[in-house]
C-alpha cells in the first residue's frame, strides 16, 4: 500500500455530480422573492453561455460610468455575484441587497421563463446571452466537473466515458429532484424556448461568439441598451477590467460566495485552471448525441440551425434599437 488514491472513474464522477447538481438546485429561492423594480435590469441565460463575462463587462462599464458611486474603482467586492446578484441564490447567500447599487441595478438568473411571467409586462429591459447548445453543454461540464464534484479527474479515458453520458443524462434529461420535480432551470432547449417566446420587444440578446470575438462592439451595444454614454476613457478602462487573462487572475469571478455557501474550492472553479488542464473541447462528441441535440432544437426554436436562431435574434436587435 502506498497510500494514494485510486483515480475516480466514470461511474463515481458522475454520480457526485448529479448529486451535487441536486443539492444545489434544491438550495434555489423562489426568483421573483422579494422582486426588483421595473427599473432594474434582468441578465438572464442558461448556464455557460457567457453571462458572468456580460455580468463583468455591465458592472465595470457602469462603475466606468460613474453609475456605482460607492464603487469607484470597480474593485470593491468580494465577488460579482455581489454586485450583480443571481436571483434564485439570494437567500443562499443571505444577499438581499447587491453590496454596491448602480443606476441601473443589473441582477441575473439562470431560471427558465415560468416563475417570471406574471412580470414580463412590467417594460422591464433584460440582457439574453445565448450560445450554441453544444459549446454550453462541454463548457458547463469544464466548469463544473472539479468544482463540483471535489474531485480530480484526469484521465482521458474517463473523461471520454464521462461526457456522452452527462450529455444524455443533465443535457438532454435531467433526473427528477427526490420530491419528483424538475429542477424549473430547465434544459437548454426549455430555456431558450420559454424566453424567446415570450420576449416582449424589450430584450437585448447577446450571441457568446459575437462577444468573444469583439469586445468594444459587445460594450458599445451594452452601452447603448442601458443609455450609457461612452467615451474614449469609459471604453478603455472597461477593456482593461474586463481583459480574459486579467479576468482569469482576478479572485472576484471564481464563484467564491457560492463555493463557500456549498462548502467547495473556488479555485476549482477559475479559467485559469481550464486552461492550465484538459477540456473536454479535445473529446469529440458521439454523432447520435450531436443529431439528437439539432434535433431537439428544431422542436424548441423551428430552426434547423444555430445560425438561423442568431439571425433571428440579430434581427431582434436590430428592431430593439429601432424604438429605443
């Protein structure tokens, strides 16, 4: 014997993971307690489609802005999530109130539409991140597998075995919670469906491979939605503040209020170790997976690709600006 551990395999990564998800969805507050003014604006996504870079990018450009008077610097927080708080973990992580206020109060959920429909006529402008199905799904396992879990999970063998079966077992069909519901954040494909549907002429979308591939343009548009005005200094600071690398050193994005509400290492929860590690991006994904997703989408959106949703949304956008 000489002590070391016996690698995880498949089976066990798995099931911590679920249970973990379980835990953590069953931790979720009713999102519309306590429900924020008309006034305030609503990011809303499913999971790892690019809503804390967005989360990030509001909050400096508004502090920029000089729209967070007691946050000058945009630096005094413990975490994002404090500032632009997630709707359905503010009594997980007793945050009634965002620690600095900013004019406008940007707040941010993962929920799919239900709970909020008796909201949606308020005028209320929200912020809708959207990223093709099969990036969300191998970005939210990169995320989640080590964080979550608690374990280390290195193996290329495994992690092959991990992937096609998170994507039919979370992706595709979540398990019933052990009350026999369905956790209300909802598949991808319920998500996108339910807010799209019921968008109300009052919704920016932002497509996670436009924001990536031009930040200025991505803050212009976020400017321009929230009535910002923004200069040469505004843009530049916002730039430096949200830089990727930057982001990836800066301990205010590693989850550190919800890793320590769930009792996790937020270090397991950094871009910085997605790219000092593997990703499931080098996996190549079964076909029978990829034409069940396409599929499935065609059902929630009628389109037969991702393309042909964005230039919807595109053209959503584009009648948006028209009337602000």
């Amino acid at each position: 014997m000489n002590g070391t551990a016996t690698p995880p395999d498949a089976d066990e990564v798995l099931q911590v993971l679920f249970s973990q998800l379980r835990v953590l969805f069953q931790t979720f507050n009713d999102p519309t307690d306590d429900f924020p003014p008309p006034e305030d604006v609503f990011i809303v996504s499913s999971f790892a489609s690019g809503s804390n870079l967005v989360q990030h990018m509001c909050y400096q450009l508004l502090v920029a802005a000089k729209r967070v008077p007691t946050d000058p610097n945009g630096e005094s927080y413990i975490d994002t999530t404090a500032v632009v708080p997630v709707l359905e973990v503010r009594n997980l992580l007793n945050l009634k109130e965002p620690h600095h206020r900013s004019k406008p109060q940007m707040w941010k959920t993962h929920v799919a539409v239900t709970p909020f429909l008796p909201y949606l006529n308020d005028n209320r402008k929200m912020i809708f991140c959207i990223r093709n199905p099969l990036d969300v799904c191998r970005s939210f396992l990169d995320f989640i597998i080590e964080w979550l879990s608690g374990l280390t999970v290195r193996d290329p063998e495994v992690r092959k075995a991990i992937y096609p079966r998170f994507f039919w077992d979370y992706f595709m069909s979540f398990p019933p919670l052990p009350d026999g519901s369905t956790p209300n954040l909802g598949l991808w494909f319920r998500h996108v469906k339910g807010w799209t549907e019921h968008d109300k002429g009052n919704t920016l979308y932002l497509i996670y491979e436009d924001v990536i591939k031009d930040f200025p343009k991505t803050i212009r548009t976020i400017a321009k939605f929230l009535c910002v005005p923004v200069t040469d200094a505004i843009m530049k600071q916002v730039l430096l503040m949200c830089d990727r690398d930057r982001m990836a050193r800066n301990p205010r994005t590693r989850a550190r209020l919800l890793s320590a509400a769930l009792g996790l290492d937020p270090e397991k929860a950094t871009r910085t170790r997605l790219l000092n590690g593997p990703s499931f991006k080098d996996i190549e994904l079964p076909k029978a997976c990829k034409d069940a997703c396409w599929e499935k989408f065609y059902e929630a959106t009628g389109c037969t690709t991702y393309e042909q949703l964005v230039d919807e949304l595109r053209i959503r956008n584009k009648k948006l600006f028209a009337y602000l």
